[in-house]
C-alpha cells in the first residue's frame, strides 16, 4: 500500500510528490496524460514565469460568498515569493526576475518540469502515465483509486486535477467529477485569464494593440481596473490587462449581471493635454486630428462610434460632437456579452469549495484521507505567476499535510 497517492502529474501534483516523497514516504502520481508537467511546459510562453517579487492576495478571485483572504493567507502565508523560490532553488533551479517576474533563469519552462521530473526520481516517487483516474472510494483504513486499467491502494490521496483550461494539455472535467462523486461543494466553473466577448463590433480595428487603462463596471459599480497593452479583435479585446479583468467579468456574467469595460485609449494624455492637442488641430480633418495620438484604425473606430466623418474638419464640430469625441477617447465604453472558450482561457475560475478544504493541511473535511491542491479549487490568481505560486505552495502544503496522516 502507498503512503500517498497524488492524482494528476501537474504543477501541484509534482510539488505534493516530491514534498511527501522527501519526508520520507512512499508516493504514486497517475498523470492521465502520456507525458507530465505538460500544463507546466507551455507557461509564460515556454518560459514559466513562476512567481511574482511582490504577491499580493487581492490579485485573487474565489467565489464572491467566500472568505477567501484569510483561506489563501493560510495557504501561501507570509513571504510567499521567498518559500517558492526555496522550493524551486531546492530543485537546482536558479532564477531571475524582470519587472518583479519570477523567471528560470535557463528561460525555458521545460527546464523546470525537467528538475521537478529529476527529483521525483531520485526520491524514488513511483510515476505511471495515461493513467487516467476514474474512480475514487475512501475508507476509513485507506482509499481505493481505479484507472480504466488497474486498481491503486493508498494510506491518502491527493486530488490535484487541475482545471478544464486548455484541453490540449490536459486540461479537463475530470477532478470536477471525482470531487462530485465524494460529495464536495463545486462553486460555479467559468473561464479566466481570457479573452472577452463585446456586444459591439470592433473589426474595423481589429489588430491594433494600443497602450489603454482599462475600468469594469458591474451592474453600474466600479469592480477592478487594469492598464498595460491592449489588442483589440474582430470578436473584442485581449492582452495581459484584458486577461485580469476576466476572471471578474465571468463570475458577474454568471449571476446574470451587466459587464461593461471603460476604455481610456490615451491614459498618458490629461482631459486638457487633449484639449490643446484639438485646438492645435484646428481645421484639419476629425481623422487626421486623431492620427496625431492614436493609432488609424482605432482613430476610425472611435469616429464611428461618435457618427462623426473622419473628413469633416475639427472647427466645423458642434460643441457636443467636440465634447462626445473628447470623451469617447477617455472613456470607450463597451459591454461585454461573454468570454472566449476554454480553449483560450490559461486557467479555470471556481472549483471545490473553500468551505469543503482545511487551509492549514488541505485536508478535505469530509475525509480526513483525501488532500487537495492547485487549480481545481475555488482560487485563481491575474496574470504575473499567481496560479503557479499558489499550485505549488498548495501541492508542498497537501504533500507535508498528506503523508503526516498517513
Ligand atoms: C498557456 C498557459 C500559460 C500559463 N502561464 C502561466 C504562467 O506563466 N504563470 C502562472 O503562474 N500560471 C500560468 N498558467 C496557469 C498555470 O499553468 C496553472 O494554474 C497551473 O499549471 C495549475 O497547476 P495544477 O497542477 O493545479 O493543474 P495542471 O497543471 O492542469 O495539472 C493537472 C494534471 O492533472 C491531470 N489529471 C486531470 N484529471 C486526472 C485524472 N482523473 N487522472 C489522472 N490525471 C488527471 C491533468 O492531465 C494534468 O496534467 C498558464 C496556463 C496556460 C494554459
């Protein structure tokens, strides 16, 4: 019989295995996939960025009914950067940070599936791929796990699924269904780290990427704010800023509530830098005018969305096209209808409930012999190595907390 058997060979459930192998136990991991880690080796563009310099709880979402400050601060603790980095060092991965991201220093994310790959071995954790976990039964003396082809016994187990993001690399419902079948509370699932959908038409700028603050509003009331690029798309916007906001948008979009974007499309101009950039343009064209400090295509776009001819001449606007155009350049608004699919969203929103897991061992309540870890619970973090941080430092925290029970 294991001591610990970890279910899903991702981010997680490699830290969980090398975490209780280390102390000492004897640990499986069934990764259905053919290969491990493959979620890890498509991060940050191939180059896994791993952690953040400066990590910041709020940059979080859970379910809007949870607590879930103190539940994460239990988890990731005081100086969360420094305990993965140890971790991460620990594995002979040196790193480097740029802007207050956390790189492997080698660049490449493989190089980190490969070290966690290494220590898996030389702590002697048992690894079967294309196993693919279909059933789970807890009892009180061990819990019994069946692939489609055999049948494992372990002291404890640990769910670390993973979410249904990005289904070429293994993303999928299957964690939801075996946390369904123990009974546990999922909270609403939806896509995150995305693009999003808007009811308007933008093809006319499709392709531009442009430097935007971008403010979401819920039902009217100011809900989170984003700067950095943005790409507008024939279907709505994406980019990093856009990606952040869209874990938010999807848990609104969920309870049926009315999502709209703010864009201001020249944030490093003031309301009265544009005034005197207009004035200054007096009797060029409206378009010509705005080919000063935006972009072409975007220029059209905000001319359509102010019935204004990009041919008319700016000192032959009334004073309420002056002020809509104006405006509009500030304050973009669009609503947005949905998010893209799975298939583009880098994590899942939602998962097993807060309320199901205890934060200082992630040990679920209703069985003291089922831990759980990484993205198949209710947590998600923005972009900046938020996701990996905390599915690392869960998987060590259910490793630790797992092979101490068994
Ligand atoms: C393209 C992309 C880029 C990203 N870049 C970053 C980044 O740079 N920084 C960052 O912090 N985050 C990033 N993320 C998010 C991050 O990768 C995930 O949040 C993190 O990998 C979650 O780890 P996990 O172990 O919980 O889940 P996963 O990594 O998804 O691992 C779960 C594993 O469980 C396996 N599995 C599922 N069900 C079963 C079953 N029934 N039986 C056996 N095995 C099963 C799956 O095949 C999978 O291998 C990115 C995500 C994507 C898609």
């Amino acid at each position: 019989m294991y001591d610990v058997i970890v279910i899903g060979g991702g981010a997680a459930g490699m830290s969980a295995a090398i975490s209780a192998g280390r102390s000492g136990g004897r640990v499986l991991v069934l990764e259905k996939n053919k290969k491990m880690g493959k979620k890890l080796y498509a991060t940050g563009n191939g180059r896994c960025n791993l952690a953040n310099e400066d990590v910041v709880l709020t940059k979080h979402y859970a379910s809007w009914d949870t607590d879930y400050l103190s539940f994460l601060e239990t988890i990731i603790g005081e100086n969360p950067t420094h305990k993965l980095l140890d971790f991460v060092h620990s594995l002979g991965i040196s790193t480097y940070s740029k802007k207050g991201y956390i790189y492997p220093m080698a660049n490449q994310a493989s190089a980190v599936v490969w070290a966690m790959l290494d220590e898996l071995s030389r702590i002697g954790v048992e690894m079967i791929t294309d196993a693919a976990v279909s059933e789970i039964h807890s009892e009180k003396e061990c819990v019994y796990v069946k692939t489609d082809k055999d049948s494992y016994k372990a002291k404890t187990v640990i769910l670390a699924c993973g979410g249904r993001s990005y289904s070429s690399l293994g993303g999928s419902d299957m964690g939801y269904k075996l946390a369904t079948s123990l009974n546990l509370k999922l909270t609403n699932i939806h896509q995150a780290l995305c693009p999003v959908i808007t009811t308007k038409d933008l093809s006319i700028a499709a392709g531009v990427r442009t430097s935007a603050h971008a403010t979401l509003y819920v039902d009217g009331m100011y809900a989170d704010e984003e700067w950095g690029e943005l790409q507008i798309t024939d279907y709505g916007l994406t980019g990093i800023m856009i990606f952040n906001l869209s874990s938010c948008a999807g848990k609104a979009l969920g309870s049926k509530k009315k999502v709209c974007l703010s864009i201001d499309m020249v944030p490093q101009l003031e309301n009265q830098d544009i005034r005197e950039i207009f004035m200054a343009a007096m009797g060029r064209t409206c378009l010509g005018f705005l080919n000063g400090i935006i972009n072409d295509k975007l220029a059209r776009l905000i001319l359509n969305e102010c019935n204004i001819d990009a041919s008319k001449k700016t000192d032959t606007l009334t004073a309420d096209e002056v002020e809509r155009l104006l405006d509009v350049l500030k304050n973009y608004r669009l609503e947005v209808s949905g998010l893209k699919d799975y298939e583009q969203a880098q994590v899942c929103s939602g998962g097993v409930s807060l309320s199901e897991i205890d934060a200082d061992t992630m040990q679920l309540k209703q069985y003291n012999n089922i831990y759980i870890a990484g993205e198949i619970i209710d947590i998600d973090g923005k972009c900046g190595g938020y996701n990996l941080t905390f599915a690392i430092l869960s998987g060590i925290k259910a490793g630790t907390g797992a092979y101490a029970y068994s």
